[in-house]
C-alpha cells in the first residue's frame, strides 16, 4: 500500500507573506512563497492522519478538499502547531468519530492545560472536538503501519519525529542527534525543516539541514517550515540534486516499503521519554 503524503502548510511560526513586511519574498507573486503554518497529510489504506493542527488548518482542509482526519501527531506543543486544535470538531460531525490524538506526555498535558473546554472534566459546552490523547512512548502501531517517534532538541525544548515506513518528517528541530540518525537509515523521504540561512537558536539552517541530508543521503528531500528569507524562486538553485523546497499544496506518493518490526533495531526512541 503506498504513502501519500501532502504539505499542507510549509511556512515558519509567522507565516508568508509576514504581517507588515514589503520584502521581496513577501511581496512574491510565485505560489511557492505563499506558506500557511507548517502542517502536514499522511495517507495510507484509506486513512488520514494529519502532522500537527496549526492556526491555518480551515484554510488548508478547504484547499486541499480534506472532509476526513482519521488520527493526529503532534510534534509538539507550540501555537503554530496547535492553534487550529478546534477546527478538528468538523472532522468529528463528517465521521461521527472521536479523533486519537499522539504526543509525548509533556505535550497532551499542555494540550490540557491550554484547551480546557476539550479536555476538561466538566460538562462540554457547544460544539467542541472530541478527541482521545495517545501518550507516545515509544513505537506503535497506527492503522497497520509501526509509527517511530524520534526526540530531537528544539532549542532548550523538545520536538517528536516520525518515521513511517520510507518516510521521515522532522520539523522545528535544532539538530538531529546520532541516536535518531541511526533510526533514519534507507529513506525514500525526509521531510526537514531549514528556516533561514542565518543561525537560529532553535531551528536548523538550511546548509545545516542539507549536511543531515548528506548524512542519510535520502532518495527525495524535502525543505519545510521555511521564512521570509528563503525565495522558492532565487534559491532553488542553490539546492543540490534530489532536494527542494516544500511548498503549501505539494503531494507526492511514496511505495509504502516494507514494515519493519516493532523490535527491530533503530526503532526505539533516541533517549528515554520523560
């Protein structure tokens, strides 16, 4: 069974075009410039499952004619990746299902704290999701396919990878440690975030995000959760062969490959879960 996967949102916290700004990459009239919040579709045997629930998650189900969710990852707990948490309430009234919702403890609590009117223990007021927390542990499985979790260092904070079958979306990560590097061997995909080209203290480049390409030497990149300061159109020519920059409404479909065991060497987390 193939992978589909589409790139609903591929811009960084603030969006592009930013608020106010008149730079040439905001005032762009190349689609590829346009990014929603990062965000992304995973589909296999007939099953939806979305990376993260940003604050354009309405926009991005409209554009891409989304009418079904069937789980969520999260990777973590920033606005930009949750802030369209309430917009999954739709996906409930079309199934008439509950929607699992993944992430690591730390994260489903902030969810808790953040949304008390859907996780709260009181009466549910007006229409709000129903959604069922998965704390991530370690691997599992999801709708036949094993779901490896990575945890990569965000700045001082922590985000989830996931790896499915060929498969690799790593995003807002400031590195990617040898441990989870090892769980990465033999991609037909790396989907990975490279914000800019100057540093930043939470976030990859994107020579650094290049120099992990290089390492796993994938047969497809892709470059996500891109600013303002990178031009689809100006800077394609800077990426070597096989690497490109992921653009809002992007699909590609992957052969699923074979499922690996649960057991199977590289498929534990890159460290212990707190």
């Amino acid at each position: 069974m193939d992978l589909h996967l589409t790139i609903l949102g591929s811009g960084t916290s603030t969006g592009v075009p930013v608020i106010g700004c008149r730079c040439a990459v905001c005032r762009s009239g190349d689609a590829r410039n346009q990014r929603s919040r990062c965000s992304a579709l995973l589909g296999w045997d007939g099953h939806q499952v979305l990376i993260d629930s940003g604050p354009d998650l309405r926009q991005q189900a409209l554009r891409s004619a989304l009418t079904a969710v069937d789980a969520v990852l999260y990777t973590h707990a920033h606005a930009d990746h949750i802030h369209g948490i309430d917009d999954l309430r739709m996906f409930n009234a079309l199934s008439g299902r509950p929607i699992p919702i993944y992430g690591s403890a730390a994260v489903l609590q902030r969810l808790r704290r953040s949304f008390p009117y859907i996780f709260g223990d009181e009466a549910r007021a007006g229409f709000s999701p129903q959604l069922l927390p998965q704390p991530v542990e370690g691997p599992f499985h999801l709708f036949g396919r094993l779901v490896v979790p990575l945890v990569l260092p965000h700045g001082q904070g922590e985000v989830l990878g996931y790896r499915i079958g060929p498969l690799a979306y790593l995003t807002d990560c400031s590195a990617v440690p040898e441990a989870a590097l090892a769980c990465l061997q033999g991609l037909e995909l790396l989907v990975i975030g490279g914000l800019r080209f100057r540093p930043h203290a939470s976030h990859l480049t994107v020579s650094q995000a290049l120099a992990v390409i290089e390492r796993l030497r994938p047969r497809q990149a892709l470059l996500t959760h891109l600013s303002h300061d990178v031009d689809a159109t100006r800077h394609a020519g800077l990426l070597p062969a096989g690497v490109a920059f992921a653009y809002d409404g992007l699909q590609l479909r992957l052969p699923a490959g074979d499922e690996p065991s649960s057991d199977a060497p590289g498929t534990a987390p890159a460290r212990p879960y707190r």
